[in-house]
C-alpha cells in the first residue's frame, strides 16, 4: 500500500490545534511518564519487600502473560462498545490498583501472593489500553492525517521511556519506591481526567455494520482478516513479530554489552537504553513530517539498517561509537510501529479494527517471548557477539521480500528441472 506525498507538516499543526487530539496526547505523555515511572518503581519496590531477583522476574512474566491470555477478548469488547468510556474506566481501575500497593504497605497487610494478584490485574488493565487507544485514534484524526497521529502518539511513550525512568530514579532517592507508587496511580487518574473532555466520533452498532454473532465467532473474524490470503496485513503482523523478537531482550542484551564488553557496568547499561530511546524518538518525530510512498518498503529498509548496525555493534568495543549505533538503530527499527497502524487502522472496517489491533498485539507479545528465550540463552552459551550476529541476521529477512524478481526466477527454475526430469521418469 503506497502513501501520497502530502504536506504532512500541515497536518501535525492541525492535529495539534484540534482539542480532542490535544487532550488525547496529552493525556497520554501523562500517563506514559507515569506508567515508565511504574516499571522503575514496582521492581525497586518488589526487592526491596523481598530481596530476591527471582521475584522481579516473576513481575516481569505477570506484566507481560494477561495481554496474551485475554488479547482475543479485549479485541470483541472493544470493537463492541463505547472505546472511551473502556478507556477511562481502565485508566481509573489501574490507578486505584497501583494505589493500593503503597496503602497495603503501609499498613502491613501486603503479602507477596497479593503483590503477584495486583500487578496481574494491573497489566490485564493496561493490555486493554492499548489497542483501544490506537483503534480510537480513527474516531478523531482525518484519514489523512493517521499517520502523523500515530507518530505524534508514538512519541508520548518515548518522552515517558525518557522521563520515567529518571524521574524515578529520584524519587527513589529523594522519597521511597511507595511514594512513586502514589505519584502514578495520579497520573493514570490524570489521564482519565483528559479523556472526559474528549469528543469521539463512535458510530453506532447499526452505522458500523456490527453484527453480534457470538464471541467466539467475532475473534474468528479478527484473525481471518489479518490471516486472509486477500489482505496485506500478513506483512505488518510479520514486521511486528520480528520487531517484539528483537525488542524483547534487548535491556538484558544492553546489561551484558555494558558490563562484559564495555566494562561500563549500570551506568553505561542506562547510556545505552537512553541511546535507544533517543533513536525511537527521533524515528517518531520524522514521520510526524514525512508520508512515505511505500509504507512498507520503508519498514523493511528500516529493519535492514538496523541489521547492519547490530552486526556492527556485536564488533564494536567502544561506548561512544556505541551509543551512536543504538541511537541509529532505535530510529530504523522504531519506523514499524506508527506505519504499521496506519495501514491497519486504513485497511480494516472500524467495527473489527479492535480485533484485528489485538491479534497484532498478540504477534508482538509472542515475539517478545520468543526472543527472551531465545536471546539470553544464546549470549550464556555463546557469548554476546553471537546474540547480535543472529539478531543481525534476523532484521535482515524483510529485505529479501523486496527483491521481486526473486520469487519468478525460483518459479522458472523449477519448471525447468521438472521439464529435464521427464525423459528419467518415462524410464
């Protein structure tokens, strides 16, 4: 699918001018420094409670588990009823939710099997989130004028990738990891604040063609429409799988870069992570002002700079050059994202557009799995070189889907060797 070049830097003016967009992204730099602020806060806070690392990594695997279990659900609820009232109900529940931590804490009545419930419910909270916020975005920006909504939005979750962890970092020092709790159930509830005041243009069930034909049915028809031969969302589902593979494991990556190769320790290991940040940030505010004609084809350029800078960076040993190349690398891979939910929010009827985000969001979470098993285990047994030779390698697959020539010359080649194969046969 191609993109007319447009005047795109009109568009973010106008966005930005329009007062329901205004409140949404607002709302949502908000709500992402507090949920980054979240992530900081909760493992400082589970070790200090348990003083075990084995617990952090239990938290990690409840942040990420509800999305995958309740993904194809959330998809029908969405797609069914009103996107903000689920919205601000959300931001609300996980407010209160993460507010209950430090107010257990204090009156000693917070046990660990509690802890587990609660950031459980939180994630499930926040896996709705989500695909509701980016099915929403429709129902406000012009069709136009997607693209540079989805980076514009997209730069929300860098700023707070950006904010949260520093500011965390001094709340930690200057308070507690339960004042920090306090400080981000306020900005989930802060954000639900903004989205009150929003107008979106839902339609209704009878306008939108929604047919209620049961639950199992209407997740059928997600996934058809992404797995359908006739669509060209196989694409976009792939490009996300392979981002989430390569995104997954990249902190635990950047840890052991940092500390076995750079002998920077924590302090180059946040260099780098910020150095990420940077790069996606970067990538965000370009699309802000750039259309492509080939959505796509630029993902995949995207993702095969980036293979060429990680097989760079499995060779390098220097921290400066370093952060260079992950800022270079944050910007190429990041371009999937915002143009990936373009065509997906222009390809797909709004009464399945919640479906068919979550069955992308499920292609994305599986990825991160597989690339936190696959990863690690790689860099303990091999060596850290060999994660980023593989990882390399792996973000250079799109590329092949770009020579077309490729797929008619296998497809001769093989009518010949049948064509020389017959007199043997007649034999």
């Amino acid at each position: 699918m191609t993109f007319a070049r447009t005047n795109t830097p009109s568009h973010s003016r106008i966005l930005l001018g329009d007062k329901n967009f205004s409140l949404l992204l607002g709302g949502q730099v908000v709500s992402q420094i507090g949920e980054n602020l979240n992530r900081v806060a909760l493992f400082w806070f589970v070790y200090l409670f348990t003083h075990r690392v084995a617990d952090m990594v239990v938290v990690g695997v409840l942040q990420t588990l509800p999305p995958l279990l309740f993904g194809w659900l959330n998809g029908v609820l969405l797609d069914r009823y009103s996107k903000k009232w689920i919205m601000i109900g959300v931001d609300i529940a996980r407010g209160l939710l993460v507010m209950v931590i430090p107010l257990l804490f204090a009156l000693h009545l917070l046990t660990l099997p509690i802890l587990y419930i609660l950031v459980f419910m939180i994630s499930t909270m926040s896996g709705v989130f989500g695909p509701a916020l980016y099915s929403a975005i429709p129902l406000i920006a012009e069709r136009e004028r997607l693209l540079s909504a989805n980076a514009l939005m997209q730069t929300t979750g860098q700023i707070g990738l950006l904010i949260g962890p520093i500011l965390g970092g001094l709340l930690a020092v200057l308070w507690s990891p339960s004042g920090e709790m306090l400080i981000n159930g306020i900005t989930f509830l802060a954000s639900a604040v903004f989205l009150l005041f929003i107008d979106f243009r839902e339609p209704r069930a009878s306008d939108a063609g929604i047919s209620r034909t049961g639950m199992a049915m209407e997740i059928r028809e997600g996934f058809s429409f992404v797995f359908s031969p006739q669509r060209s969302l196989l694409a976009p589902f792939f490009l996300m799988a392979l981002y989430g593979f390569v995104t997954g494991p990249l902190n635990i990556l950047l840890l052991v870069l940092s500390k076995q190769v750079l002998n920077r320790g924590a302090e180059g290991f946040g260099d780098l992570v910020s150095a990420f940040g940077v790069g996606m940030l970067l990538s965000s505010l370009f699309l802000t002002v750039y259309t492509p004609r080939n959505s796509m084809a630029l993902v995949a350029g995207g993702f095969s700079l980036a293979g060429l800078l990680t097989l760079a960076i499995g060779t390098v040993a220097s921290l400066p050059l370093d952060l260079l190349l992950f800022v270079l690398w944050g910007a190429a891979v990041s371009l999937v994202n915002p143009l990936s939910q373009t065509l997906i929010q222009r390809m797909t009827p709004s009464h399945l557009l919640a479906r068919v985000l979550t069955v992308m969001s499920v292609g994305f979470l599986a990825g991160i799995m597989a690339g936190m098993a696959f990863f690690p285990e790689i860099s303990t047994r091999y060596g850290i070189h060999w994660s980023f030779l593989i990882m390399g390698l792996c973000l250079l697959i799109p590329s092949l889907g770009a020579i077309k020539g490729l797929a008619p010359l296998l497809r001769r080649l093989t009518e010949t060797l049948q064509t020389r194969s017959l007199p043997d046969a007649d034999l």
